[in-house]
C-alpha cells in the first residue's frame, strides 16, 4: 500500500492511502491547485487565517444568494452572510466531515434565516417591520422585461408569503435552489418524512395561488 | 405548479454583488480578530498621535470597499479630491483639537479620515504616484486598488507604501516615533535601517527602541507561552535580519517557496527558527521549508512548535505534521511513532484523529514495534470500524 500526502499549503494536512504497490510518497512540493473545502477546512482549523478568506470566496456568493432568496430582503440577507460565516468558523472544529463543508454551511444559513423570519413577525405584530422586500423573486428576475416570467413570479411571491417559513424554506430549497429531497431534510435539519409534508402543504398553496389567477 | 421552469433560480440575477460581499467579509474580519490584538493596539494609540492608514486590501472578491466602484483601470489618471480640488501642499486637511471628524474621499473612492487634532498634506499626485504625508495625528484611509500607481503615506521617517493591504500608522512627531501595524495583506516599509515588507500580524516600530513601554505582540489564542523575547515588534522587524526578511513571507504568499527558502538563506534558516516566537510564522517557515524541499528544517521549526507552545491550538496539528514528515520523509518511524502520540495526546480535531491513528500503526510497523502496531490497530478499528484506512491499518498490524 502506498501513502500519498496531498501536498498542500499552508500548515494543511489530508492524508490517503492509495492501493497502489511500492514506494511510499514523501512530501514533495506540488504545483498550485485549488484546494478542497476539506483541506481549506482542516487549514482553518490550523489557525490559518487565508483559508478563511478562501473558503468565504468560494462559498460567499452562493450563501448570499440563497438566504437572500429565502428573506426576500437583501439588508437581511447581507446580515444572515455573515452571521454564518462567523458561526461556521467559531464552530469549524465541531464539523465530522470537512468535505461536507457547504452543507454544513447551508444548515447554518437556514437556521439563521429562520432566526430572521422570527425577528421579523416580532417586529410585524409590533407594527415595526418596515424591511423593503427588494429580494422578492419577481423582482430579481434576470429579464426584467418579460413580463409573463414576472407576472408568474409575483404569484409566487404571494403564494410564499401565506407559508409558514419551515415550508417557505423547503419549498424554495427544492424548487427555486434545486435541491434534491435529501438535501432539503439535511439544511432544514429535519426528517425526509417531515420535509415532504411542508412541500406537499406548500405546492398546495402555491397551485392555489397559480391556478386561481388563470381560472 | 407554476409554469416556470425549475429550478427558479436560473431564471434570478443575484441579488447581492461583489461590493457587498466584500463589505461582509470585512465585518467578518474584524470580529474574528483576537481581542488580544484589539487589546495591543488601544495603548500604541492612546500612548502615540496615532497616524491610523487602513488601505482597501485585495479583497475575497477583487473589489475595493469605497463608494465608487469602478473596476481598477490599467492606466489610472492623477487622484484628486472628490470635490475636485488637486492633491497639493495648498489643499492640506487639517482638524483643530476637539474639532469633529472629517471625512473625504479622493476621486477613485478612496477614503480619507481624519481626526481631531490631525493634520494631513498632500505632497503630490501624478498618473504614476500619490504621495501623502501626515504631519501628526491620526488619519484613517480605505484605499481602492491603485493598478499601477505607487500609494505613499509618510509618516516622520516611516514612508508605507501600499502594496494592497490594511494597515495602521501611528506617528508622535514630539517623541518622533511612528509605528506601523498591518491589518492584513502586504505593505513595504521603508525606513532608515532598510525596507522590509510586512504581512498580517506583523507590526514595526522606529525607531526599534524607545522609552515608552512596547507594545506586546499579541499573544495566540489559548496559549500559555514562554515568556516572550521583548519586542517593540509583532513580527521580526528587518533589522533583525537585513533587507531580505520580510521578503520571504511575501515569497511564500506567493507559493514560491524555494525563493522564500533562499531569501531566509542569509541567515540561516535554523537560526531563524531559533529566534522566532510567533506560531504563525514558525508555521509559515515549516511550509516554505516543506515547499522548497527541505523536510529537515521543517521539521525543526514544527518541532519548536510542538516542544515550545504545547497549548497551542495549532500545536496538535503541527504534531501531526511533524510526524508525518518523519516518516515519509525522514525516515525516521520510531520518532515518528512518538511524534503521532503526542499528537492524538494533545487533543487533535474529530477530524484529524483517524488519520493521526492510521499513521500510528504505520510508524510502529515500520519502526518494528510490533505491540503498538496492533494495540494501536486495536484502537483504530474500536473507534473507526469502516474507516477509510481499514484495509491499510488491518494489512500493517499484521506484522511480519
């Protein structure tokens, strides 16, 4: 058997065995290539502070854009970002399987939109929300001038507005991020079982929704 | 259902942009460092006129943090002041003592503030260059990406030049001390005893020795140390070692590791290694020696890691390393198999365990220990039943 160290810098170790007979690979330096969430995360774990910077970059704009679809308000969303990002590197160590990374990070993401979602019922039986929904899914859409995409997106905003925010979250997870079934329940933290009922309650609302404007 | 067509978000622009992610990774920064660090740079400012010079980095996302967004040009014009006014002597900032702060901006969004009782000068500005000079006081900048364009603030007999960076200044012109702490990123410094070139966590101090009480260098987190060397410097200031120091780092940033190999080379890596107290950097130096190919002074400088600052959190993982390195590349399995102990014995991550036993059972092999091969076997297939390395560990413990 062969021992191969996937050389990486800086002060990051993974380590495989290769089934390959003979020589047992020193270290040896590498060319530059990318590194994995798992390298970059066992680097962080090393204390190495670019690997932060390595991982935000290549996870930052992904988590921004799902928890700001899920919000409906970019000002949230900006906040959910980094309250993950600081969850997750206070927490790091915690993680049992570093290349599961960004599902990880996905996990944290909801439960930090749901702290949001939380906040702002508060605030609206206080009469304070006062958030802008500039993140709303007809709004974002990438041709602002189809207006039949549009017309069909502000129906689901309203559909999305009457959900409670556990089936918001799946159902935006499965259909607008394409998260498959199993990668819902895993960032919802819940049950297959239970992830299907929030979905099957929400398509409900949601053909309601459609439908009753075409009938 | 909805007649779109999934999933929706090909059909969705991205709702947050670059700038503003670059923006979070900034909150995100600044709560993530130390409080020790916060901690050593309230007294330089509150012993010293600070002179405090945060420049836009290189952020995650290759924007700058100014209001004005525009993409860095590759032939940039003169700067001047957003109000239009030319950066010369005749268009000096100053701030009375207990007047407001004053904020501006330059022309590419760079940002400027300065604080009460404060006095800035522009001396020049050309396509080429942007020179500043602070008279005294304390003056913050967020610098936009410069291109090609030389960025200088001075600062008594510090002149700092942005190389894309954050960094603080302080400058007392009665004491005529003036001190430069980086943020993160790079800045070269020159100064009457050289230039050096600075990374994050490093700080320089001129003159190197002064009356006034030093700043500490912060200390790691969750480390009881040795009682550190006194220092008037987070890091190695280029006295210490000539022009060539803080070169290296910037090598090694890099990834041109035998450069920075050779640079450390006037000294003498081990002495290096000896007179270094920063984890950090002793770190660094075990992989600029890894990288150019030279396992023998890696492993001196995590072995310092491991004998000197056990209660590192880094120091399980440099264990680890360490043995690692004295098995593949040493040759040397029964160092190797104590090294792998004490790494699993400092209290290693979940995440690492596995690996480290596996290698256990690898270094008592190989070094013919037969007892702790198998006992260690033993260990691994309690805790990591269908481990990655089952084969492997049950194939070395079954001895010859």
């Amino acid at each position: 058997m062969a021992l191969r160290d996937k050389r990486m810098s800086p002060s990051s170790i993974a380590i495989e065995f290769e089934h390959a007979p003979g020589s047992i690979a020193g270290d040896s330096p590498a060319p530059a290539r990318e590194r994995t969430d798992a390298e970059l995360v066992y680097a962080v774990i090393a204390g190495v502070r670019r690997a932060e910077a390595e991982l935000y970059k290549r996870h930052a704009r992904t988590i921004a854009a799902v928890a700001a679809r899920l919000l409906g308000r970019s000002a949230d969303a900006e906040d959910v970002v980094q309250d993950t990002f600081l969850t997750a590197f206070e927490r790091i160590r915690q993680l049992r399987d570093p290349q599961l990374f960004r599902p990880w990070l996905v996990r944290i993401t909801v439960r930090h939109v749901h702290r949001r979602f939380r906040r702002r019922r508060l605030l609206r039986a206080l009469g304070l929300d006062r958030g802008e929904d500039d993140a709303a899914l007809s709004r974002l859409a990438l041709s602002p001038f189809d207006t039949e995409t549009r017309a069909e997106l502000g129906k689901l905003d309203a559909a999305l507005a009457s959900l409670s925010s556990q089936q918001r979250v799946a159902f935006m997870l499965r259909h607008v991020e394409g998260y498959e079934l199993t990668e819902v329940a895993s960032a919802c933290g819940a049950s297959l079982a239970t992830v299907k009922r929030w979905l099957s309650r929400a398509d409900e609302v949601v053909r309601a929704h459609t439908q009753e404007d075409a009938s | 259902m909805s007649k779109l067509r999934e999933p929706l978000r090909e059909l969705l622009r991205d709702p947050i942009g670059d700038a503003q992610l670059d923006a979070i990774w900034r909150r995100v920064e600044v709560k993530r460092r130390p409080r020790t660090l916060r901690r050593a740079l309230v007294p330089a400012l509150v012993a010293v006129a600070a002179v405090m010079i945060v420049v836009g980095e290189r952020w995650p996302f290759g924007q700058h943090a100014a209001p004005a967004t525009a993409p860095m040009a590759s032939a940039p014009a003169a700067l001047h002041w957003s109000n239009g006014d030319a950066l010369t002597p005749a268009a000096a900032i100053e701030v009375v003592p207990g007047g407001a702060k004053r904020v501006l901006a330059l022309s590419d969004g760079t940002r400027v503030e300065l604080a009460s009782g404060s006095r800035l000068v522009p001396s020049s500005s050309t396509p080429e260059a942007v020179e500043l000079a602070l008279e005294h006081g304390e003056a913050r900048f967020e610098v936009a990406p410069q291109g090609t364009r030389r960025f200088e603030v001075h600062a008594g007999a510090l002149r700092v030049r942005v190389v894309g960076t954050a960094f603080t200044v302080t400058r007392d012109r009665d004491a005529d001390v003036a001190r430069v702490t980086v943020e993160h990123g790079r800045v070269r410094v020159f100064s009457p005893a050289g230039e050096a070139l600075l990374g994050a966590g490093d700080a320089l101090r001129w003159p190197a020795e002064t009356t006034a009480a030093p700043v500490a260098p912060p200390p790691p987190v969750n480390v009881q140390q040795p009682q550190q060397r006194p220092a008037s410097v987070a890091a190695p200031a280029p006295a210490k070692t000539g022009d060539d120091f803080g070169a290296w780092r910037a090598a090694a940033a890099d990834g041109d590791y035998r450069r920075a190999y050779a640079l450390l080379g006037t000294r003498g890596y081990a002495l290096v290694v000896r007179d270094e107290s920063n984890v950090d950097v002793l770190l660094e130096l075990a992989d600029v020696a890894r990288g150019a190919g030279h396992p023998r002074d890696a492993a001196l400088a995590l072995g310092r890691v491991v004998q000197r600052y056990p209660h590192d959190a880094r120091s399980p993982l440099a264990a680890l390393t360490l043995g690692r390195l004295q098995l593949d590349a040493l040759g040397q399995p029964s160092t190797a198999e104590r090294t792998l102990r004490r790494a699993l014995d400092l209290g290693l991550p979940a995440a690492l365990q596995e690996d480290a036993l596996a290698r256990l059972v690898q270094a008592s092999a190989q070094a013919g220990d037969s007892a702790q091969a198998r006992s260690a076997a033993e260990e691994y297939r309690k805790r990591f039943a269908n481990g990655r390395y089952r084969a492997n560990v049950d194939q070395w413990s079954k001895g010859p």
